[in-house]
C-alpha cells in the first residue's frame, strides 16, 4: 500500500486500486506495506478487510496500544452505533454534566454509551448541594458486569470521587486490558464545589494518569495536577508537557477559563503541539457539554473541527483525533 523499509516493492498498489481489486477478488482482501495509525483510514476507506502491520507495532514503545489504534479504525466502516463506549462518572441530576451529558455526547457522535456510577448528585445550573459516593465494591461490579459482557472500544471517566474508587477503576482496566482511555480529570463543580480530596489527587495521579491514552483537562484542574499557575498560552504548553511526561500519553488542556473572546486549547502528543482556536461564548443549555455545539462533529472532524488549527493540515483521521 505505501512505501515501507521492511521489504522489497516492485509494485505499489496504493490505497486508490483497492476498491478495483474487491471487485474482482471474492475473498477478503488483506492490505500490507507501510501501514501505520495516520494513514490505516485510507485504506480502511478504500474497502480492505483486514491489515497486516509489522513496524507500526513491533516499533511501537506499546505494542497493545498500538494495535488497539488501528483496530479502532474499522469503526469507521460499522453501522451505527459504531463503536463501544464506556463511561465511568457521576451522575448529574440536572442533566448538564456527568453521566448524562456523556451518554448524551456518545450517541450524538454516533456510538453505544455503557455506563458504571462513581457518585450521585444533588445539582442543578447554579451549583452542587450534596454528592453521595458510590461504594468502590458496588463501582467493581459495576465493571465487571459491563467490561465482561460488552466490547468496549474506548473508555472515558470524569469524576471518580475517592482514593478506593480510583484504585478500583486503574485495577479493572488493566484486568480488561483496556488501552484507549480518555481522562477528564474532573476535580471542581461549575459552582465550585470540591469533588476529589487530597488522597484521592495523590492516588489518581500515581495510578490512573499514567493510563491515559489522552487526559482533558481545563485550566485549574491543569494547576492541580502540575502544581503551577496556568494564566497564558505558554503555560498551557507546559501543563501539557508536564502532564505528558507524568504519563499520559496525549493531552489536551482546554483554556476556556483564560477565554477573551477567542478560546484555546493545546493538544501534545509527545512530539509536536497543535492549537484549536474558536469564538468563546457560553451556552444557553446549562452546563451542557454535550449542547455546546450546533451539531455533532461528523466522523472526518479533523477537517470540519470546531477549531481551527495553527499548525499545518491534519493527517489522515486516527483514533486521536
């Protein structure tokens, strides 16, 4: 399919002769030859049943991770739902954040929403008057019921609550074999209110950060977790860096709270950082993460984002982005 340093190509076929080629094979057809996470859509695209990658793994400092990207990639090609996601948070009960706004998120964008309860809320628009934990034993079968009976392609948490529910959720994932997680590290209400206690920042940060195959956070809760002020865009650059180097894999710091019209966030994947840019404006929704844009991004966002980049095009569509 691409040009590729592991073996001898006498003829290129590329991702473009494909479909041809599912014309006049009746088998399933297997595509091979420099393959990699940015450029598997295209062929994915084009029709190929199944890919056979050697570098992109094997060259992979996580192998497991690495697979998992382009198994993700098929996703692309499914009925809808497409895709499997896992939810692991609180429950909002005026609707705005929280389990419901996720599951709201999830099958706006076209996926199966599963979800296990950390906490349960006593909340409305202007603020959070009680939260009720949910035993860590109840959040372990929680866990095991889903991660036992449905594939979960991605799973995405917000707020865990306490030290014993973080434990718990880092032990299942990994006993699942779970690599695409998606960390919203939520530590304050919109009114606020604490969610996560000193313990449990100090048991998230050694135990489930290093998990994430991409962390989220905004700006104070950048602060907490890298311990310096954020008031800049340079500094967003070094909370990513930072975080990245505390173990996360990706990071996306979101710079609403330093918004004057126009809002920024920085993505870091390890390598190179790239700038979304939009028009700040608060939703007439409550709260609603889910409600903040007209219309659910289609499946190529990178091209039709709700941002604009700084950096030059996007790659091909991956997981990531």
């Amino acid at each position: 399919m691409f040009p590729t340093d592991s073996k001898e190509i006498s003829h290129l076929a590329g991702p473009e002769a494909l479909p041809a080629i599912k014309e006049r094979v009746k088998l399933p057809v297997v595509a091979i030859g420099g393959i990699n996470r940015d450029n598997g859509s295209q062929i994915v695209d084009n029709g190929a049943d199944a890919l056979a990658v050697i570098s992109a793994i094997l060259g992979h400092r996580e192998p497991g991770l690495a697979a998992a990207e382009l198994a993700l990639l098929f996703n692309r090609r499914a009925q809808f739902p497409r895709g499997n996601v896992l939810t692991i948070a609180g429950s909002d009960s005026g609707g705005g954040a929280g389990i419901q706004a996720d599951l709201k998120t999830i099958t706006l964008l076209g996926s199966y929403g599963a979800s296990a309860m950390t906490a349960l809320t006593a909340q409305n628009t202007r603020g959070v008057a009680a939260i009720h934990g949910v035993p860590a034993e109840f959040l372990a079968q929680q866990l095991d019921s889903v991660l036992s009976d449905i594939h979960v392609d991605v799973v995405k948490t917000g707020m865990l609550f306490s030290a014993d529910n973080i434990g718990i959720i880092a032990d299942k994932l990994q006993q699942y074999g779970k690599k695409i997680i998606i960390i919203d590290p939520v530590m304050l209400a919109k009114g606020g209110a604490e969610l996560i206690d000193r313990e449990a920042l100090a048991v998230f940060k050694k135990r489930l950060l290093p998990g994430a195959y991409l962390l989220t956070p905004n700006i104070p809760e950048a602060e907490k977790l890298t311990g310096f002020t954020v008031s800049c865009e340079d500094d967003m650059q070094r909370a990513a860096k930072t975080l990245h180097q505390m173990g996360a894999r990706n990071v996306l710091v979101k710079g609403g709270h330093l918004a004057e019209g126009t809002a920024v966030d920085i993505l870091f994947d390890g390598k190179t950082s790239a700038s979304f840019r939009c028009r700040a404006f608060s939703p007439k929704t409550p709260m609603a993460p889910a409600a903040r844009w007209p219309r659910p991004f289609p499946p190529s966002w990178p091209k039709a984002s709700r941002c604009r980049r700084r950096l030059p095009a996007p790659r091909n569509s991956s997981p990531l982005q």
